[in-house]
C-alpha cells in the first residue's frame, strides 16, 4: 500500500482551529494508521481498544468537524453508509468485493487527465471526483 507522512494530530487540530481533544486525537490516530475508508462502527471499535471512550454522538460530531475542516475525506461505497479516511492520503480510488465487502486501494488510476480533458471540453473548474470500483475480488471468483 502506501504510506503517509506522520505527523503531530495535535498541529493538524491546532492549525484547523480546532482544540486537540483526546476523542479528536484519537479518531485521527485510527485513521492514519489504517489502509481502508472505515466506517463509524470499526472507528468506534478501534478506538475501544486503544482506550478511548466517547458516545456515538460525539464521534458524529467529531467526524463532521473535521469533514469540514478537509482533514477527513468521507467516502460513499452505496452501502447506506458513509466510511471515513484521513484526507492527507495520496489520490487514490478503491475497489470493494461485492461478495466479501474487501475493500482494495487503486492507486495507479490515471484520472488526471481525464479531468483535464473535462475542464478543457466543458470549460469547468473540477475540484473533486469520486470514482469506486465494484466486482470480485480474487478469493471470491471461485
């Protein structure tokens, strides 16, 4: 997979106006070191075990703050739920088994100049895109 550049979360928050609150600083913890978008039941779980303890209504709260503020990137698999992802990772797409629900990393998707053909062709400004795939993983197509 690919790795980011790690870094002080409590900078991040302090930069975005935000206070560096344990329950902040814990759910930006599991995000940057996990290699899929999770959603709030694994963000809840994961931090259960690194301690971490807060109701679902203030991870909501905290998932939406920092949505704002582009820290996170929430991202849509047309599963009725939203998974979150630390946004400071590089571009990248994802592939989810619609058998197991494995979720893959794209990285090498060459969306850039399609987005340059669709802005020179159109005479639009694309500021974001969402591109998922869906199939079979490997261990499914058997």
């Amino acid at each position: 997979m690919f790795s980011i550049k790690i870094h002080n979360c409590s900078d991040e928050l302090r930069n975005a106006d935000l206070k560096a609150t344990p329950a902040r600083l814990g759910v930006l913890a599991v995000l940057e070191h996990t290699d899929k978008p999770l959603d709030v039941q694994s963000i809840t779980s994961s931090l259960h075990r690194l301690g971490v303890m807060m109701d679902r209504v203030t991870l909501f709260r905290i998932l939406n703050t920092l949505t704002q503020k582009s820290i996170l990137k929430p991202i849509q698999f047309n599963e009725g739920k939203l998974r979150y992802e630390y946004a400071a990772k590089p571009e990248h797409h994802h592939f989810v088994c619609e058998k197991c629900g494995q979720i893959e990393d794209i990285e090498d998707c060459n969306v850039g100049s399609l987005i340059k053909n669709i802005s020179s062709k159109k005479g639009v400004l694309v500021k974001r895109h969402s591109l998922e795939f869906f199939g079979l993983c490997a261990d499914c197509q058997d």
